[in-house]
C-alpha cells in the first residue's frame, strides 16, 4: 500500500500509529477533510492495527490510549461531515471487528457505546454507497456477538438493542443486498441463548414475523401487478404494448424466493417459541389469504375472459405459482403439516382446494393446479399407501381377482396397438382402402364418464381421488388443445405414472388416454375431410398456409406465362397435391414429429420455476370466436366481448408473449399450432406408453424416417443401375417466407437424384462423368420429397420444383438438356413424391387403426357402460 505522504516512522511501529491518529483527529478538528489523504491514513491505520493485535500489544494500546473510537463516533455522527468520510470510518472499523482475534482487542473496540452511537446514526437510504458499508458493518459486528460480548449492545433494564432495532428496520429495504444482510444480523442475535436476550426476542421476534410476512405478501402482490399487465388489452400508447420482459418476472420471483429460504432460517432459530408464532402469522397474512383467493377458481375457459380490464389483484395463476414454488422450499414440519390441511385434506381429496383446482374448467387453473399436484407430489405430501382392499370387495369378495386377470389381459392388448409393422419400404403393405368410408369424428365421452371409467381399476382409495382430479385435467388439456401448455400436459403423465400402483395400472390408464387423444386426433381428420372436400372443385389445399402461399406466388408470378398457367393446371387435374385425409393429416403429423422430442422436456422441478407459466394463456382470437358461438346465453357471451372489441390489441399482446414464451410453454396462438398441440399430445402419450415397455415407438420412428438425411457438404454415389437422377443446371431459387436464396450461383452444373424420401442436389462439376464408378459428389442441398411438387415451365427443357415445406418453402428453376429429360424428371419427381405420401398416409392409417378400433379385454363392456353412464347422467 502506498505510504502515507509526509510520514517518516517504520509502518508498523508506534510512532506510526501516533502519526497516523494525530492526522485524523487534526482533520476532524479542523473540519477540513482531504479525502485521498484521509483514505489512506485510515487504511494504513486499520492495517497496522490488525498486526499489533496479532504482534505487539503495546502498538495497539497506543491507538486506545487516544480514544481513537471516540474520534471515530465524532466523525460518523456529525451530520456535517460529508457521507465519503464517514463511509471510510465505518470501513476502518469493519475492518477491525472482522479480522481482531484478542478478546480484549474486542473489548476495548465495543465498550463505551461508541458502537452503539454509530450504529444508531441517521442513513439516507438513498445513499447507495453509505447504506452497503453500514449493513455490512452491522453484519459484521453481529457475527461477532456472543455471551460476553452482548452485554456491550443489550440494556437489560431499557431493553434496547440498537443493533437489533436497526438490523429489523431494513428488512423491507428495497435493495436485495441490504435486505439480505440485515436478515443475517436478526438471525446472528436470535441465536443467543442469555435469559435477558430471550425475553427480549419473544416480542422483537414476533414483530420481525410480522415485517417478513407482510413484505412477502407485497412481494407477491408486486409479482400479480406485473403479470397483470400481459392481460392488459386497454394500452394504447405505443410505449405500453411492450410490457416488461420474462427476467422482471423471474427476479420477482426470486424476491419471494428469497423471503421463503429466510422463512426457512426463521424456523430453526433455537427458541422454543418461534415455530408456533411464526406458523401463525405466516397463516393469518400469507398462506389464508393465498388459498382463499383458489376456493372459487373462475368457470371459464380462460381466466382472462374473467379479467377484461387491468387489474392489479392476486390472480388465481399467481397464487398456485407461489404454493408451487414455496412447497418445494419448505423444511419446517409445522408449515408441512399446514400445507396438508390447507390444500390436500386427506379426508376426503375431492372436496380440498387442489381436488377442486383439478376438475376446474378454466385452462389458467388446470396448468397451476397441475404443477402444484407435482409440487406436492414430489415434496411427499401425497404417498401411496397399501391397497385398499375395502373399496375393491364386493358382497362375495371376488371384483379384486376379476379386476387382476382383467388387467392381465388387457397389458398385452396395449402391446399389440402399440406394435406393429412401421416400415415404410412397404408403402402398399396396408394401405387404405381405395374407397375408405368418410372419416366421421367419434362423439366424445363426457368428462365425468371418462374419469369414472378410467378410476375403476385405481386400488388405492386415497390415490384414487387424486387420480381422478388429474385425469379430469388431463381430458380438458387434451380435449381444449387450443389453451393446452404441452409441458404441463407432459408434467401432468409424469404424475399419474407416480400415482399408478404397479405396471398393469400404467397401461390401464395409459390406454384410457390413447384412446381420447386418438379420438380427439380423428376428429381433427374428419375436419381435414371436410376441408378438402370443400376445397376439391378450386383444386386449393388447405394443408398448410405454406403450401397455398408457395402455390398463389408460382402461378401468380409476374413472370409465369400463360403456358406455365396450363401446366400446371393440368398437373393439378391428374395428381393433386394432397389427395386424401390421410395424406393431409399424414404431413401434419410429420411436421410435429420433427420437432418433437420429449428427451428434451426441463424436468419437473425446473419447469416449475419457469417464470413463464405465470402469463395468461392468450388463446386465438378464432377459438374466442368460436367459443363465444357456443355460449347461447346473453349473459355469458358478453365475457368475450371485450377481446373482439379490442382484437388488435389482443393479437399485438399476443405477439409480444410469442417473442418471449416458446410454444410449449404458452397457448397456441392459431388454429395451426391448435392442430399440432393435438397431434403432439397424442405423440406424448405415446411416447411414455412406449417408455413403461422399454421400447421405442415405430410410429414416431417411421414418421422421422421422411425428412432429410442428406446435408449440405455431404457426399453421394449416383446409382449405376436405376436411372433415378438427371442432370440440370441452376437457374434461381428463392424462400417464400422472406429468407435468403439457396448459395447457388446461377449456371452451376447439378445432378437432381430421388433416394428414399428426398431430393438430394449434387455438385455435378465440369470434368467429372456421371459414368465413372466410385466417385462421390458434394451434397449442395436436399428437400423432402413429400412437400415436393414440379411441373415443366417455359421454355419447355425449364423446371420449377417447389418445396411447400410450411417452415421454409422453396421455389426452385432448373434447366435440363432438352425437352424430353425435363419431361421425365417432372414425372419421376411427382410420382415419387406421390408414392412417398401415400405410404405416408398408410402408415397414419394403420397408426389410428391400432390406436382407435383394435379389440382390447373388456372394452365392449367399457364401452357400453360409459353410453349407459352417460344416458344416465343426461336423463
């Protein structure tokens, strides 16, 4: 360190500390502080002491001898010092009560109530630099504090404890380091055990209770202020309809978070005293009114039909995200034991507040109540028990020997629809019949049917109510896909695989599901019908919003002659683009399959500290729309009247949550991504079905096995026997949607080769024969050959090949050597293409044939007694 200018002694002998002193007191007498200076010295003085402590006594009593904490008190006390100065004293002493090691050293630093003076000093809580120094003087004087020396700090006849009094005082503080650090020194003096401290705890203690639990109610107030302002339709400035960020949230968040770990410390404070009283007012300002405002979850589909205007109060979402949250954390037995009787109610799990959640109606609920039950779950506050044998007898004793050999028919009837052939080298192997009957949508099971039906072979009687609140989520996740979040939908499996008592209960359940997601899938196919037959005299596909765009922008082109017009209507009457239900849904599925990958779900406990799943769900304005057709009462229709009345608005807060919420964790925002959370709900279930056997599932593999293989910078053998390539030249090629033109450059060379289910372009070169054996050509890129269409354009030897991929569609200009080859290459590319979607559309075929009509154990009987059940409740 630099010395101090001016100053000839050894650093660390007396004469030095004198100087040293002398320098302080002559500034703080003159009032003319020279800060560099000032710095230094006291630096240069807390170093010396440190070593005299451990060294030379002598030297540090020369430094007491000049009452140099009176000095020190002066300073820090005169309000007319400037805030730099005293933040340098307070330091000095730091310094000092953190690295002291002699008893007497203490002593003689905390007698006379210097400290105590200091400590109850005025701090401009503005003054950032002034208010961190002083917490971290106060945390440091509190790890300090022990039996002997307490006694410097405490009036046992006043009862004041100014450290105490101030450390509580900034508990609130809005700066998290400052709060952080005053919570340490409440919980450094609760840890002393002196009679006189004791008594004086109970009350403070009970005050500190008080702050915290109040704070954390205002915290959680602040986090449903900022959610509620994604619900907000009423901005109109341009400012507002950027709401906050996703990591304002989280740090919300991690605010309550923070106030949960310190209610953890709380609780092990070693009074006997403190669990009780802290359990009580936790309950009386937090935990009631949390589980107050779930006892009537809203009826509607979204929580935000319920809220069309701004509104600042603590939504159920938020409620359930903070009980999802604080579960987990908590290590006290006493709150445990409350969270049971508030939430769960053993009893009787139907009538409890998280029974209730489950089987609510509204989307926003089902997501929270879903995690919380995982919460829960994972925090073992729902265990499994033995089987219960009284709910499983009849009058002779025999239902529970029927239901195992009923269930031991039924695993290999499961195994069977979900094995099969999945080959697709056999495109004609089980093809659809060519005449099939019209796809007609299977009527859907009423809810309360379902989850009777399902529940009957759950043994466990305690576990079998809480199934039943699960499966009655789960059928309204999988039946209301439009407000589906399909990571709470994979969380939601997760936790009925914990509630099954064994395998056999797995499959039971798992088919149940199957075979709602597969109505629900076939259902959709009968709209696709609908949709193509609506669309077959116009030759307009409604496959995919892609397919149509790249298709308008080809016979639209300012460049297109009236000759590529004719082409390609007459390419459109011999071969359509897709010709069948099943080829629509077949693409739909492949596209959902290439995205899907369960391996990379976030795991139970880390999707439930997902800030995200705070949001309103925001689901379409056409699923509004067609809600608001299904409310018949004039009471009810007005919920949505607000949201088509302000649809821009709507659709500018729903492309904001886009931005910052990926699609799994959020509504689906259109009918298209409506009709992927279908397919990919069915595709989950399937997956974990697969999982319990240990096996992969075929369907899903032989959906993947149609993308590209082939990537650029590849290499490839042209086939010496086939004739299933051509050689051509580039022309142009552009994205539809906005994105950059293949690297190609015009003129180069290429060879067009359909393998398997792609269209692979090579780098042909000048100086290479396509005759010549062995050699490998550069891969420039490849399209799937089931969105692939061509047609012969003007001039004739011309070729445009479109790629009607609804991520990225292609329109590709190619030239071959003459008339004939691109006659040819047009043909083998849309013949193969057809082929290539017409194995595609066997294979869903047979995927809904095993799924949906496969006869399993008792499924007659099952059936007959959800129409009978339903008759009955209708009746």
């Amino acid at each position: 360190m630099k010395r101090l200018s001016g100053s000839r002694h050894n650093k660390f002998s007396q004469a030095n500390v004198d100087y040293l002193c002398q320098e302080v007191q002559r500034m703080e007498d003159s009032q003319m502080f020279y800060l560099h200076a000032f710095v230094e010295a006291l630096r240069e003085l807390a170093e010396v002491l440190i070593w005299s402590d451990k060294n030379a006594e002598s030297v540090f009593d020369s430094f007491l001898e000049r009452r140099m904490m009176g000095t020190f008190e002066r300073i820090v006390t005169n309000a007319e010092f400037p805030s730099a100065v005293k933040v340098q004293v307070i330091q000095c002493i730091t310094m000092m009560l953190q690295n002291l090691t002699r008893k007497s050293s203490m002593y003689f630093i905390c007698s006379n109530n210097h400290l105590n003076r200091i400590i109850s000093i005025f701090i401009d809580e503005t003054d950032d630099e002034l208010l961190s120094t002083y917490v971290s003087f106060l945390k440091s004087l509190a790890l300090r504090l022990n039996g002997d020396t307490v006694q410097f700090f405490f009036e046992r006849e006043t009862r004041s404890f100014p450290l105490f009094d101030r450390a509580s005082k900034l508990l609130a503080a809005p700066d998290r380091m400052v709060r952080a650090a005053a919570r340490q020194v409440v919980i450094s003096v609760a840890q002393l055990h002196e009679q006189a401290i004791t008594i004086f705890l109970e009350d403070a203690l009970r005050e500190v209770f008080k702050v915290i639990s109040t704070l954390l109610w205002l915290q959680i107030q602040n986090l449903a202020e900022a959610v509620a302002e994604y619900g907000n339709v009423e901005r109109t400035s341009e400012r507002s309809l950027h709401p906050i960020g996703i990591s304002t949230l989280s740090d919300r968040l991690e605010d309550i978070v923070d106030d949960l770990f310190y209610i953890n410390d709380l609780f092990v404070v070693p009074h006997t005293f403190v669990p009780p009283c802290l359990e009580h007012v936790l309950d009386e300002v937090v935990l009631t009114p949390l589980v107050m405002l779930l006892e009537n979850p809203p009826c509607s589909v979204c929580c935000f039909a319920k809220r069309p205007s701004f509104c600042t109060c603590v939504s159920a979402s938020v409620s359930l995200s903070v009980l999802t949250r604080w579960i987990p954390l908590n290590k006290a037995e006493r709150l445990q034991r409350l969270f049971k009787v508030r939430l769960i109610n053993f009893a009787d799990p139907r009538g409890a507040v998280l029974g209730r959640l489950l089987k609510s109606k509204c989307a926003d609920v089902l997501s929270g109540a879903v995690m919380l039950l995982n919460a829960v779950v994972l925090a073992g506050l729902i265990e499994k028990g033995t089987r219960d044998e009284e709910d499983g007898m009849t009058a002779d004793g025999n239902e529970e020997t029927s239901r195992d050999a009923s269930e031991e028919r039924g695993v290999p009837a499961v195994t069977d629809m979900l094995n099969g052939n999945w080959s697709i080298r056999q495109p004609h192997s089980e093809p659809p019949p060519s005449f099939p009957p019209p796809l007609q949508p299977r009527s859907m099971v009423s809810c309360e049917v379902f989850v009777r039906c399902m529940c009957q072979r759950v043994r466990q009687g305690g576990i079998r109510r809480w199934c039943e609140g699960l499966i009655s989520a789960l059928y309204h996740l999988i039946t209301s896909p439009a407000c589906t979040r399909l990571s709470v939908f994979d969380v939601g499996l997760r936790v009925l695989m914990d509630f099954a008592h064994d395998k056999r209960e797995s499959y039971f359940l798992f088919r149940g599901l199957l075979l709602l997601c597969h109505s629900v899938v076939v259902r959709r196919a009968a709209a696709c019908a609908e949709s193509l037959a609506l669309q077959k005299n116009d030759g307009v596909t409604p496959a995919l919003k892609s397919a149509a765009l790249c298709n308008t922008t080809t016979m639209t082109s300012p460049n297109a002659t009236d000759a590529e017009t004719t082409t390609s209507n007459d390419e459109k009457s011999s071969g359509r683009w897709l010709r069948s239900p099943h080829e629509l849904l077949f693409v739909k599925l492949e596209h959902v399959a290439r995205e899907f990958n369960p391996f990379g779900e976030k795991s139970r406990v880390s999707l439930s500290k997902e800030a995200s799943l705070l949001l309103p769900l925001l689901p379409s304005l056409e699923f509004i729309k067609s809600e608001r057709v299904k409310e018949n009462d004039s009471n009810q229709v007005t919920r949505w009247e607000f949201e088509l009345n302000h649809a821009q608005e709507y659709v500018a807060m729903q492309r904001s949550v886009a931005a910052l919420v990926p699609p799994r964790l959020r509504a689906a925002f259109d009918h298209l991504e409506e009709e992927d959370n279908e397919f990919w709900m069915w595709l989950t279930v399937r997956h974990h079905t697969h999982q319990m056997m240990g096996k992969e599932d075929g369907f899903l593999r032989a959906l993947r096995k149609y993308g590209v293989r082939h990537h650029t910078g590849e290499t490839v053998r042209l086939p010496q026997r086939d004739r299933v390539y051509f050689r051509c030249e580039f022309v142009k090629g552009r994205f539809l949607l906005g994105a950059s033109s293949p690297k190609v450059a015009t003129g180069t060379p290429m060879y067009m080769l359909l393998r398997g289910t792609e269209v692979i372009f090579l780098d042909a070169g000048d100086t290479v024969r396509r005759t010549d054996r062995g050699v490998k050509f550069r891969v420039m890129f490849a399209l799937q050959l089931i969105y692939v269409q061509a047609l012969v354009s003007q001039p004739p030897f011309s070729a445009i090949v479109t790629h009607v991929h609804p991520a990225s569609p292609l329109e590709l200009h190619v030239v071959f050597r003459h008339r004939g080859e691109a006659a040819s290459a047009v043909g083998m590319v849309t013949e193969r293409s057809s082929l290539c979607r017409s194995s595609g559309a066997a294979l869903v075929y047979r995927a809904l044939h095993h799924d949906g009509y496969l006869h399993v154990a008792n499924a007659k009987a099952s059936e007959a007694e959800m129409h009978s059940s339903k008759n009955v409740c209708q009746s």
